[in-house]
C-alpha cells in the first residue's frame, strides 16, 4: 500500500488494516518515498552473523565478534 503524508492522517484507519493484512505501507511526500512502515511481529530477515559480509574472507583469522568489535571502534582509537 501507499499512503502520502495526508492519508497518514485522515486514512490512519485503513493504514492501521493494512499493516493487520501483513502488508507494508509505503510512505510518500511529494511524490517521492519517504519510508515504509512494516507490519510488527514479523520476524528478523536473518542472523547478523549469516549476512553474506561475513564469510567473504574466508582466510581471516579473526572471529566474527571479534571483526565487528574491530569495525565499531572510532577511527582515531588508540590501539589496545
């Protein structure tokens, strides 16, 4: 469904039975999207650790929990 910045006001009845159907809503302003709103309860679309990124190099040594941690650290961190 498609819903602009109007509709989320004055339909908010049928966006709210859309989102019962399981279905997205796609919000709209001026013709352009804005965002999508997605129904709750669905479940996540996969583990972090099953995303495609890891796994790529297959010869690191490092561990999963470990690369991330490695990839969140400020970029002018002292190394520890």
């Amino acid at each position: 469904m498609k819903a602009s910045i109007v509709d989320l006001r004055y339909k908010t009845r049928e966006i709210l039975e859309a989102l019962e159907r399981n279905e997205s809503v796609t919000v709209l302003y001026h013709g352009r999207v804005r965002g999508v709103i997605q129904p709750a309860g669905k479940p996540p679309a996969a583990a972090v650790a099953e995303h495609p990124f890891f796994g790529m190099r297959a010869d690191a040594a490092e561990s999963v929990a470990d690369e991330l941690e490695r990839l969140r650290q400020p970029r002018h961190s002292a190394p520890s």
